[in-house]
C-alpha cells in the first residue's frame, strides 16, 4: 500500500463531490422534520431523481434540465407521501418506508433501457481569480455549479428558518402543530409545502449522483445514501450549519475509504466499504448518548400525525 | 366539505375489508402501469394471481413454490409485527437475516464433512442466536443511550451485505468450488440439508417454523401478559410506563425476537431453497416482509394470508417476465404499491367519512 498516492488537494475536491448529494437530500429532509414531519423515504425520492436526472440528460444532452426535471419528479413523489400522511393520516414511518420501495421499483423500472449509458456532466465552473490561487484553487474553486447551490442552498434554509416569519411559523407547526392550528396557520400546507420541499432537494441529490458523482445509472445506485442523509439530520441536531458539518465529514469518510481502496489497500475492500455505515452509527450513538445530558433537539411534534377535531 | 371524524374504536368491518380494497386497488393502477409498458393488463394479472396457482402447465411447478417463498416471508414479519405493535421500527430484519445465515452456515461446515442427525439443529440454533445478536446492537444502542433503532438497524443491513461479500469469497468459499466464490452447497450435505418434508408441496422445516411461529405470535398477542404489554407500549406508552411495563425490556424483547426468526428464516433458506452462502442470496425478504406485516394488519393470522399473497406476487411477477417479458423492477412497483394504497384506505378503519357542512361542535 501506497499512501503518498493520495493527494490530499483532490481529496479535499473529491470530498465536496461526494458530499454534495447527501448535503442535499439532508437538507430537505431537515425542512421537513422541522415542520414536524418525519419522512423515510429519502432514499426512494433520491434514487428516483437520479435516474430522472439522468433520462433526462440523455434524451435532451442538457444535465442542467436533468436536474430540474429530477427536482420536480422528487416533489411529486414526495407529494404521494405527503397525501397519505397528512390528509389520509397514515402511520409516517409506514408511509415513508413505503414511498422508499415504490422509489426504489419505480426507478429500477424506468432506468433499465438506460443501464451502461454515459450521460454528458456538468462542466467544472472556475471561478474568476479564486480558481487561480495555489492549493485552494482547485481544492474549492473549482467545482460544478450544483456544489455552489448547495452549499448557497443550506445558507438560505438557515436563513429563512431564523430571521423570516414563514421560517417561524414552519417552526411553530413543527413544535406544536395544536398550538399552531389554533392560532389559525394551515398545519397541512404547510408541512406539505414543506414534504415538497424535501423531495425536490432529494430528487437534486439523486440527479448529482447519476450525472456528476458516479457518473451513470445503475440499478440500487443510492446505495443507503438517503438513510445516511436522515442520519446527519439526527446528528446536526436539526441546524442548517451542523448538516453541513455531517455532510462534509461524510463526504470525507466516504473519499478516503475510496482513495484506501485505490491506493491498493487489496485486503478486506468490503471492511472499507461497510465503514461509512458503521461510523454514522458510532455518530449516532454518541449524539444520543450527549443528549441525555442536554436538551431535547428534535423538533416536537416530530412524527406525529395532526388530525384538527375542529 | 368532506370531513374526517375520528372513530371511538376502529372499525371492525373496515379492518377486515382494507385489504381487499387494497389489493384490488393495487391491481387496477397495477393494470394501468402494465399497460404503460406495452403489456396487456387484464394478462398481465391474470399471470401474477391466477396462473401460478391453476395454469395446467405451471402450476405443478410454481404451486409448491409458494409456500418456499411465503415461509421466510411469515416468519420475518411475525418478527417484525410485534415489535411494530410496540412502536420498535426494527427495519433491519434483511440484516438478521444474513447474519443468521452467515452464522449457521458457518458452524455446520466448520464441522463438515462429519455425519451426524445433530448438526442441523445446531445450525438452527445457531442461526437464530446470530440473527438474535444482530438485531440486539440497534436495541442495546437503543436502551443504553437512546439512539434512533430505525437508522442504526437499516445500517446494519449494509454492513451485513458488505459481511456477506467477504465471507462468501473468503473464509466460507467453497475449498473444492475452483474459486468461485459461494459456499458449499449445504443443501447436498445429508447433514445440513433442509428438504421437503411432504414431497411436491414445497413444505420444508422453515415453513413448519412459520406456522408454529404464527400459533405462538397469536397466543402471545391474546393470552400472554407480554402480549399486552407489547401492545400497552404501543397504543398508549404514557399507560404502559405508569403500569409499570419497562421500555428497556419491551424494546430488548421485540428486537431479540424479530432478530431470532430472521436469523432462522436465514438458516432455513440457506440450507434449503438457496442451498449455499452467496453474494445475492439475500433476496430481498428482510424488506418485503415490512409489506407482509403490514398487509396482515400486524396480527398473526393476517400475516399468514398476507404472506401467502406476496409469495403469489413474486411467482406470478417471475411468471410474467418469462411469459409476457414485463421487466423485474415492475413486480417490486407492484409490491410498494400494494403497501403505498394498504396505508392511504386505512384512514377508513380509524375515522369515518362524513360529507355535507360540519355540525356545530357539541
């Protein structure tokens, strides 16, 4: 094994790519639990915008449109989720674990015709003079357009969740959806305003795996990325800032068991690949563990169904 | 305006008749789907519910073959039924699952080529404590420090996909099988092997255990104090902790039993039906049987018919890839579906649908 093979500028770059599709899908996902609504099924929504994305980037040889496209077909299949959960009252996790099969079946069905094709990546943004600086250059400054969005997306959930009234009153239905109903906000639009959300930022999360990250489309590609993105929502503690910080370290966990792997680390590949799961459950035990001693994170009404009985 | 009114109790009647509803409702927008793809939809289900069951030609092969699918599937989701009762979303049981067979699999041939009538009892016992300390990491986490047994169980199911990769090219590869990676065929070794117990009906000991499992699911829901404990934890845990039902033992309980019948439903499977250990033998069970759980509206006998009808969904859905070339990935839609319409005509059986201007309130 070989370890000066690995450059630690492309890790930092490579870092940000693999991190962005989780950061994304999490994101939304933290929206939507901060409204009150637990939705599990991240991965379904995800899988199925990524091989949106990618039909759509082939057929038309625009990834932009790919993504937009995926966006929209996340929102919509979130919006399945949304239906059941809020105006037919079904069990959330249920429904969730649901929506994550029909994700799954839904994408491996519309994807087959397209297994082994390449579709065109979106090109690498240099940003004038920041892109021409030494080692940070290439490290951060030069990437897609989609790592930018992402990370200028987590500054306006923050943003809009701290300093906007819509923020306060998603906060509110998501604290006390009672309390909320009777001070006359609309519970259900909002948490499904909020589920589409979340699906958009999923179906954008799929679509950067299938067209940048991997890139092309293969059957079961999310490969538990849409749970991992739950994961880092329970350990930033439900913070737009700390999402990014979970993300980043996946993202960086992931990279490095990649570059151990290629650096011709022959021994146990499948002990590398199962790290990044075992690690998000060490992370997760020690969250739980620390917030027995703090306060409660999780936002209220976090997955319960809200029925107004008048 | 229609207006949903919570039900005092649920409906009895509504309990029974989801199902049903669903299920056709399922083979109506499944019908649809087929159609989109270019097969014909009154075919395409007559092939998946019909044709396993009476076609002349198929049916001697395919009949005994649900009851080889329907056994890992009941027994899973008895597992996993009890412990949705008590609000444990233990959803790692394709984890269990493989654990349990890695470890049965691995004690009989540490033992290979011995002959005795013992080793497969061993191996199930064996089975059954692997799949039971699999599914004991998310609820000890879960007891000790609080930790979410949804995701630590669900990550676990990677990790044991990643256990299996290796140990079916490594230490469990077959010495005489050219390197090729895949176990021993445990199906062929008189020890080990799981056969029909009555010729030609595809019962084999794991669908004995499935049934045994869902007489003693139903004993335990109805006669037993756990039962009621289980279900108390679930439908009212303020209740439960006031009468004194400990969470930590209820949430230890329900995982250690969903992770011992995955465990078995493993061991069954990988001395029986799959024959060896190998990198995609897992099949995907572990997660259809959250459908079967559900479909049987987490009561034992539920979960027995529902079993049954997603056993017929996989051999039907085989059926009409070799017959009408419709693609895999259709039948796995057609199962979430099944799911995804079972949750949404459920609001039926808690509230009851009233139309015209609400009442002025009392």
């Amino acid at each position: 094994m070989d370890l000066s093979n690995i450059n630690p500028v492309l890790l930092v770059a490579s870092l940000m790519v693999s991190a962005t599709p989780i950061l994304l899908a999490a994101i939304g996902e933290m929206v939507v639990e901060k409204s009150g609504v637990l939705n599990l099924g991240v991965e379904g929504m995800m899988i199925t915008g990524a091989v949106i994305g990618f039909i759509v980037a082939i057929n038309t040889g625009a990834p932009l449109l790919g993504f937009a496209i995926a966006a929209v077909a996340g929102a919509i299949l979130s919006l399945s989720f949304g239906v059941l959960t809020q105006v037919f009252l079904s069990n959330q996790v249920a429904t969730g674990l649901g929506l994550t099969l029909v994700g799954l079946g839904l994408s491996s069905l519309l994807g087959k015709p397209y297994e082994g094709m390449k579709a065109e990546t979106l090109p690498k943004l240099d940003i004038p003079l920041l892109s021409d600086l030494p080692v940070l250059g290439r490290m951060i400054f030069s990437h897609d357009i989609m790592v930018y969005l992402s990370l200028l997306l987590v500054l306006a959930v923050w943003a809009f969740l701290k300093f906007t009234r819509a923020g306060l009153i998603l906060r509110a239905v998501g604290e006390s959806h009672d309390s909320a109903h009777a001070l006359g906000y609309k519970v259900i639009r909002v948490r499904i305003a909020a589920i589409m959300f979340g699906g958009a930022c999923a179906g954008l999360g799929g679509a950067y795996l299938s067209l940048v990250r991997v890139p092309q489309w293969t059957e079961g590609m999310t490969a538990g990325a849409g749970w991992i993105a739950l994961a880092i929502v329970v350990f930033a503690s439900w913070r737009a800032g700390r999402v990014l910080v979970g993300a980043y370290l996946f993202g960086g966990i992931t990279v490095l068991q990649l570059n151990l792997q290629a650096a011709g680390m022959t021994w146990g590949v499948q002990y590398l690949s199962m790290s990044p799961y075992l690690i998000t459950i060490l992370v997760l035990v020690f969250i739980s563990s620390n917030r027995k001693r703090g306060s409660h994170d999780a936002p209220a009404s976090l997955g319960q169904t809200f029925h107004a009985t008048r | 305006m229609i207006r949903l009114e919570k039900r005092p109790q649920p409906s009895k009647v509504w309990t029974y008749t989801t199902p049903i509803l669903a299920v056709l409702l399922t083979m109506v927008f499944g019908g649809i789907m087929f159609g989109l793809i270019g097969t014909s939809p009154f075919e395409a289900i007559r092939t998946i519910f019909w044709d396993p069951l009476f076609h002349p030609q198929f049916s001697g092969f395919s009949r005994p073959q649900l009851l080889v699918k329907a056994g890992p599937l009941i027994l899973i989701a008895i597992g996993l039924s009890i412990g949705f009762r008590a609000g444990i979303w233990n959803i790692g049981a394709e984890g269990q699952y493989i654990i349990g067979a890695i470890v049965g699999a691995g004690v009989g041939l540490a033992l290979y080529p011995m002959e005795s009538a013992l080793i497969l009892p061993l191996m199930i016992v064996a089975g059954a404590l692997g799949g039971w300390a699999w599914a004991m990491i998310p609820a000890l986490l879960k007891v000790r420090f609080g930790t979410n047994e949804i995701l630590v169980s669900l990550m676990l199911v990677y990790v044991a996909e990643n256990l299996l990769a290796s140990v079916s090219s490594g230490i469990l590869r077959n010495p005489e099988g050219m390197g090729f990676p895949g176990s021993r065929n445990l199906a062929q070794w008189s020890s080990s092997q799981n056969l029909e117990l009555i010729p030609g009906t595809g019962m084999h000991l794991g669908v004995l255990t499935a049934f045994i499992a869902v007489i003693l699911a139903y004993v335990l829901l109805t006669r037993h104090i756990q039962g009621f404990n289980i279900r108390l934890s679930g439908e009212a845990p303020r209740a439960a902790r006031f009468a004194g039902v400990s969470p930590a033992r209820t949430v230890l309980f329900c995982l250690g039993l969903a992770g011992v019948l995955a465990g078995m439903a493993g061991l069954f499977e990988v001395t029986g039906p799959a024959g060896q250990i190998t990198i995609d033998f897992g099949s995907g069970y572990g997660f259809t049987a959250i459908i079967v759980a559900f479909l049987g509206r987490l009561h034992p006998v539920g979960i027995l018919l529902a079993g049954l009808l997603m056993a017929l969904t996989y051999i039907g859905g085989e059926l009409a890839q070799l017959m009408l070339g419709v693609p895999g990935a259709s039948i796995q839609l057609f199962q979430g579906m099944l799911l995804f319409f079972l949750l949404g005509v459920d609001v039926l059986t808690n509230y009851r649908v009233r139309f015209g201007k609400g009442e002025v309130a009392a």
